[in-house]
C-alpha cells in the first residue's frame, strides 16, 4: 500500500467514525424516546424491527463485496436504470461494506442491546417488579439472549443470501439508489 492509498484509508476511516458517531447519537435518542413512551409489545416489535435493520445492512455489505461488477457492464451499456449505481457499488465495496456492516450494522447492534434493556425494565415493571428481582434477571436473559440468537442465525442466512444472489441484491440497491437520486434530486454514491 502506497502512501496515497494510506492517506485516503485513513481520511475515509476518519470520516466513517463521525459518522457513526452521530447516528449512533441520533439513533439512540430516538429510540430512547420512542421506547420510553410505548407499550411493552411495541417495544419488543421496535427491538426485532432494529435487528433487522442491522442483519439487513449486514447482508448488504456482504454481497457488495461477493457480486462482480461484469453483469452490471452490459446493463449499463443498455442503459438499464440502476446498473451505473451497482457498478459505483462494487468499484467501492470495501467502503460500502464498512458503511453497511460497520456503521449500520454495530449500530443496529448496540441499539438493539440497549432497546431491549429498556423492554426488560417496563416489563419488569409492569408485573410489579424492579431491577434486580428474578423475573428482571430472567426476562433479561432470556430476552438477551433472543436477540444474540436472532443477530447472529440472521445474519448467518444474510450471508449465506448475500453470496449466492450477490448481483440480484446490488442490482437491486443500484436500482433504490437511481430512483431516489432522480426523484430527491441528490447524489447518493459518488464516482
């Protein structure tokens, strides 16, 4: 690695870690928010909505680095909406990973982590008990441990999708990506 290449790497890390810090910032004021006013079961629903989100994004940064940029050539020779945006994708894998899997991905992580302790408690609370008591301890392993399993079986499968159908999903997001920089008017993935 040259020392250009390292100046960028390091420029890219820099920004990706603003980055994070900031949504991670607004993420969790909103789901904080959200959560402190809502019922037990609403809570719940916000929690797996979050591992979603983060299995999904997951599985994004996976196929951008599986698929190969070649099918997407011959599309964008036919001017097929998205194919230009799906080989951007590829070009830059290695950051549309690192924004997909690290940024929302560990976000979504801790988020949920945090989201869930928040259910444990109104739950816990809603029965009569505090923290500390044995159902408080119970619901929080149980429910702890429910969304380890979710992430990681999730993820598992999204990696397991993201390898074997790594085109159709790039292609996919290249065309979500070309429809909102038409409609919004903004450029979403830069050259």
């Amino acid at each position: 690695m040259n020392k250009t290449q390292l100046k960028k790497s390091i420029k890219f890390s820099l920004s990706i870690a603003v980055i994070t810090f900031v949504l991670a910032a607004i993420f969790s004021i909103v789901s904080s928010s959200v959560l402190g006013g809502v019922l037990s079961i609403i809570g719940l629903l916000i929690v797996f909505i979050i591992v979603l989100i983060g299995v999904f994004f997951d599985m994004l940064g996976i196929a951008a680095t599986a698929a190969d940029e070649v099918p997407f050539h011959a599309m964008a020779a036919e001017r097929v909406n998205g194919a230009k945006q799906a080989i951007i994708i590829v070009r830059n894998a290695d950051r549309f990973a690192s924004f997909c899997n690290d940024v929302i991905g560990d976000i979504s992580g801790i988020i949920s982590g945090t989201a869930s302790a928040i259910v444990i408690l109104q739950i816990a609370n809603n029965f009569g008990y505090s923290e500390g008591t044995t159902l408080h301890l119970t619901l929080s392993v149980f429910l702890t441990s429910l969304v380890a399993a979710l992430t990681v079986g999730g993820k598992a499968l999204g990696k397991y999708l993201a390898i074997h159908a790594s085109t159709k999903i790039i292609f996919s997001v290249g065309k979500i990506i070309a429809f909102l920089e038409d409609k919004l008017k903004i450029k979403i993935l830069s050259k």
